[in-house]
C-alpha cells in the first residue's frame, strides 16, 4: 500500500513539474495558380508524414492548411504556392447609436417616437421613419412598378435575426451557411447583419435574401469572407451584398496575398454575371491619397468590378466618415450624426432593424426592441443593391431576361443624380442611383408583344402578317409594323412555321413564330353541260360538265357518274356528276342526258319530202300523169335516201337532212319551170 503511494506521488510530481511538451498548432493560407494546382497540392498533403488539415477554395485557388507551426514553414518556398501568409481580419463598417458612448438625454428625438405598443405600431414607426427608403424609392412611387421579385441577394455579413417579423418572409435559409467555426449558425449575435438586411428588405420588399455568415459578434476573417462569396455564386445568388472592410498594403507578402485572392473572387463572380456591391469604408479618409502616399487599398471596395458606395446624409452631403476616391462608384444614404441646438438629431440616422434577441438599450426613449439607430456605408451599400435588385427584377419581368452587369451599370448610371454637377466625383462616384427613371429607360426599350394565331388558312388565299396577330401591344400605345420574316407558301397544303417580326416607332423589335395549317375545303366548281345522244350511245362522265375549277389544282379534280346513268332507252333524264378535288372535297353537279331513237328521225324525215311533195302535186293541175311519173321517182329517190341514211349522231342526220331536201325541191323547181315554158308555148 505503501509502495503504491510512493509511486502516485512521483508520478504527479513528474507531471507537475516536468510537464508535456504541447506542440503549437497554426496555419498557412496559399495561393495556388488554379484548381489542378490544389489537387496536386492535397494529394501530397495527404500523402506527407505530418498531419495536415486543409480548407480549399478551388475555384479561385486557395487553401487554408493547419498543422505544427514549424512545419508550416516550409510552404512559403513551395514551387506550387504564388504566394502565402495568413489572410488577416475583416470589420463591419457601420455604427449603432449606442456605439457613440452618449446618453439618451443628449439625442432630439422625432415627434413620431413615442412609448408605443404593439407590433403594428413598430411597422408603422418603421415606415415613417425611413427618409432613406423615400430618397431610393422616389418617395415610394419605384414600388409600384419592382419591388425586387425574382432577384436573389446573398448578405455576407454576421448573419441576420431569422425571427424579426419584419424579415422571415424575406430571408432563404435554403442555402445560409455559418462560415465562422465558434458561431456554426445564422442567428445574429452583432446586430450588423440584421440592419443591414432590414434596408435591402424596405428598398426591395419581394427580393430574397440569403445570409452567408463571417463576421462574428466581434469580427471576420477574410477567408470566410472568399468562401462566402464564391459559396454565394455557385448557389445562383445575382447580387453580392458585403458591406465589410479591411485596409491593406500593397507590396506586402500577406497583403497582396489578401488582395489578389479578392481580384480572384471578384472575376469569379462577375464571371457568372453577379453584381458585386460594397461598402466604401468609413474613416473618413481620401483613398486615393492613402494608396498613393502609403499603398493603402480598402478592400473589397477597391477591387476593380466591385460597385463600391459612399455614404450620403439627407440633405445630399457626403457623410463626415464616409471614405472617398476615384473608385466610388454610387452615394446613397447612410446617415450621420447631426448636432442642433447641442442634441444630436437621432433621425438623421438611418433607423433600421436590430436583433429582437439583444436588448436595444433604447427603450427609455420610446424605441421599441428589434429597431435602433445606425450610421456607416454599411448601410449605403445595402440601398444600392436594393435599387439594383429593383432594376434587375423589372427588366426581367418586361424584357424576359437579366440585364447583363455592363447593362445594369450603364443605365443606373445614365439616370444617376449628379450631386455635385460632375458626371463622376471622387465623393459621390456617378451620384445617386434613380430608379424610376432606370425603370422608364426599360419600359421604353421593351419590344412590342402579340400572341399569334394558331389558324387554319384556305389554301391560295393570301393572309397579311398583322392578321396572324391577336394582342398587340406597344410601349408607347402606338401602332406596330408587322410583316413575314419566314412567309407561308400559301399554295402548298398542310401545316407551315411562320416568323413575324413586329417593330414598333422606337425601333424595338419582336420575333414571334408559330404555326398556321394550309388547308383545302372548299370543293370544287363545273358548269352543266345538257347532252343529246342516241340511243345505246356510250357515256363519259366528263361529257356532262365544261369549265371545272378549284382553288387548288383543277387538274387534280376527278370527274366520276354519282350513279351511272344508261343510255338504252329513250328519254329525258337527269345526270349526277360527282366532282373530287385533291383534298377530297365533293361537288354534285346535275345535268340533263336526252336519249333518241334514230328510226323514229328517219321516218318523220321522209315524212317531211312527203308533205313537200303533195304541195307541189296540188299547185300543178297539168301534165298530171308525168308530173306523177317525176314526183313518184323523186319521192323513190328520197325514199331511197333515207333508208340507206346510216346511224349518225343528230347533228350529221341533220345535215345529210338538209342536202336530200335541197336536191329534191331543185329537181321540184326544175320540174316546174320546164312545164310553164312548154304551157305558154301552146298559147
């Protein structure tokens, strides 16, 4: 037992005063030439004797490796790595009013503040509040027209209150994400990320917005920030929110290690036609002043495709902290502290939403919680990319598609406010951003609209371009040109694309397609024709019509007996002609067929010499027995004729017809003639 003790002392003495070495952990970020540089580089780690952890950003070609201090070391000289150090810290660039270490005694409140209760009533304050919503808004007559539908904005910030009534139908938690390993969740505990979403959630009410999370409730890492915004692409957000900072100088290792893994970021964003937006920074300084004299850049600000925003009071001032340089790109309200009269006008600031978790500390002054009273770029930024939103949304809505980055750009800038006469100032970038006239800009460049006409045309029958069309619409109320970009062969059958192009009087223009179906349903047309045959004749079809048409082919039309009629007895009789067109169309055309008997025509023909003869006979009273004699031959010689007539059709009966009677009354002539030359020579 004793033994046992002796060796538990030693063993504690040995620990307490030779303890174990701990070896100090650390890490090394490295900037890698691309993605397959990374894989080779994790492939030797993972291969190497000591115990590497890595973080990568393949896409922009960083990696973040922990292991022993020392053995980190030897990275610096790796002939994959471009450069490497640690990427240090980012801030908010913003200001709560509590941060201004004053007492409540000191503020002139609004007289809209009062001891309200009841959530209404905090909306209400709310709206009322909010001149910075009525400067980007044109006193709220943009809403009327976008309010951000559609749009899709990634706050990288310190997360947002997920419960504050005025943000869950505006936050998607669908791809929210915590990049701070000590906070690995969304629920603001700085306040900064809510305020800031509250302004994007007032500006453009119908845009949704997904926190990405790297600041924490005291600071950021940049790394997160690069992982947040190439995380933020890839999950198809359209507008980047970073209303975050951190200064760094260029020629220094671990700097331009920082600043080129932005440049980096940035192209990977503008790459896949994302709008960056950021705040300006707010100490104050002149930028430009700061990079010449010491090599100072503000980043991400400063980072060339980064739309970067100054800060603006209410009267159209450059804010006293607001950053300035060559690189603003717009202005938009971020308030300030404005002392009248020795109180500070508390609604100078911007007032926006606050964490309904954390205490406000303005209570005694009749604010209710999960509002507070803010200044900073932070807050600019955020009104940018709401107004961007806006634009974005609206230009979707009426022109089918998302305006590309340069065409944002461009037309917010062409309607911007110049609030100091110049076209673009180093205080204010290209002024403050108006977006009902950006918003009227696309109104006049939407093309005209028509819904086509799905119709069925009759062939061979023209149809103009315009009659195609139903619901014609322009932008400017007036009429529209239409004519065929592809026409239809209107002479051809069966269904046929059509192209219309459609310019209305400013030049735009719509390419409208469909499909229209050439058809053939009128029958076709033909004339009856009466025929007159003899009996047992044979029959065409074709006999009893003349002038056939269609409106197709007339050449293609069948002629067939609807019933097949005979000719085997005698009559009058009615004859049913069935046209056919090509596309099957029917017409019954009647007409009339006359049957004769061709010895019944003989007969009454010599019936006919017969009557001539008896006249002649009656008109001569002499010479009776030769006269006799010749009518008796010539009526043999008719008789003659008229039983070796052979069986003709009516129109050669009638002619051999009409030469036997005319030889006949010559012979009758003759006759008569002679027999008064012979009667006056006897007198």
């Amino acid at each position: 037992m004793k033994q046992s003790v002796r060796v538990l002392l030693l063993l504690i003495a040995g620990l307490l005063f030779f303890p174990n070495k701990v070896e100090a952990q650390d890490f090394v970020d490295v900037l890698l030439e691309d993605a397959d540089a990374v894989n080779v580089l994790k492939d030797e780690l993972e291969h190497a004797e000591s115990d590497y952890s890595i973080i990568e950003i393949p896409e922009i070609g960083l990696v973040r490796i922990t292991g022993l201090e020392e053995e980190l070391e030897h990275f610096s000289d790796h002939e994959l790595i471009e450069a490497s150090g640690q990427l240090l810290p980012i801030y908010c660039e913003g200001t709560n009013v509590m941060d201004l270490g004053l007492s409540s005694s000191q503020f002139s409140l609004p007289a809209e503040i009062n001891r309200r209760s009841g959530q209404q009533d905090a909306f209400d304050l709310f709206e009322q509040l909010a001149w910075h919503k009525s400067l980007m808004t044109d006193a709220g007559e943009s809403l009327a027209h976008s309010t951000g539908f559609g749009l899709r904005i990634a706050l990288i910030d310190s997360g947002v209150d997920v419960h504050h009534p005025f943000l869950t139908s505006r936050i998607d938690l669908t791809h929210a994400k915590s990049f701070v390993p000590e906070e690995p969740f969304i629920q603001d505990l700085n306040s900064h990320g809510t305020g800031v979403a509250g302004v994007i959630a007032q500006i453009a009410p119908d845009a949704m917005i997904t926190p990405y999370k790297v600041l924490s409730s005291s600071s950021g890492d940049s790394f997160w920030a690069l992982q947040a915004i190439v995380q933020a692409v890839k999950d198809g957000q359209h507008i980047l929110n970073m209303s975050f900072g951190t200064y760094k100088i260029e020629g220094e290792s671990e700097d331009d290690l920082i600043i080129e893994s932005f440049q980096r970021a940035v192209d990977y964003a503008l790459a896949h036609s994302v709008l960056l937006v950021s705040s300006a920074g707010n100490n104050g300084s002149d930028l430009d002043v700061l990079s010449e004299s010491e090599g100072i850049r503000h980043l991400p600000g400063s980072v060339p495709g980064v739309i970067a925003v100054s800060g603006m009071t209410s009267d159209y001032n450059l804010a006293t902290y607001s950053n300035f340089g060559s690189n603003i790109y717009f202005t938009a309200p971020g308030g300030d502290v404005v002392v009248v009269d020795g109180y500070i006008d508390i609604s100078e600031m911007i007032y926006g939403l606050y964490p309904t978790t954390m205490d406000n500390h303005l209570a005694d002054l009749g604010v209710p919680q999960g509002y507070s009273f803010n200044i900073g770029t932070s807050l600019a930024a955020p009104a940018v990319t709401a107004v961007l939103a806006n634009y974005q949304a609206h230009h979707l809505s009426h022109m089918g598609t998302f305006a590309s980055i340069n065409q944002v750009k461009t037309e917010v800038v062409s309607h911007a406010l110049s609030l100091d006469g110049a076209i673009h100032s180093r205080l204010f970038g290209y002024g403050l951003p108006q977006i009902m006239p950006s918003i009227q800009a696309i109104q006049a460049k939407i093309p005209p609209s028509a819904v086509f006409i799905e119709k069925a045309v009759e062939v061979n029958t023209s149809v103009e371009a315009i009659d195609l069309l139903s619901d014609i619409w322009s932008n400017d109320g007036l009429e529209v040109l239409a004519k065929y970009e592809m026409a239809p062969d209107f002479s051809s059958l069966g269904r046929q694309q059509v192209e219309i192009v459609l310019s209305d009087s400013k030049g735009n223009h719509t390419l409208i397609s469909g499909f229209i179906v050439i058809q053939d349903t009128t029958p076709p047309t033909a004339k009856a024709n009466h025929v007159q045959l003899a009996q047992f004749s044979s029959l065409d079809p074709n006999m009893f019509v003349v002038d056939i048409n269609d409106n197709y082919d007339p050449q293609l039309v069948t002629v067939t007996f609807d019933k097949e009629p005979s000719s085997k007895e005698v009559g009058a009789f009615e004859v049913a002609i069935r046209l056919t067109d090509y596309s099957g169309n029917v017409t019954i055309v009647t007409s009339n067929l006359i049957v004769i008997d061709t010895v019944t025509q003989e007969e009454e023909a010599m019936q006919s010499v017969d009557d001539e003869k008896s006249l002649v006979l009656i008109e001569k009273s002499s010479n009776k027995k030769e006269q006799a004699v010749i009518a008796t031959q010539n009526t043999q010689k008719a008789s003659d004729n008229a039983v070796i007539l052979p069986k003709m059709s009516d129109s050669l009966n009638q002619y051999y017809f009409a030469i036997g009677m005319g030889m006949v009354l010559y012979v009758l002539s003759h006759f008569v003639k002679r027999s008064r030359e012979k009667k006056y020579k006897i007198k």
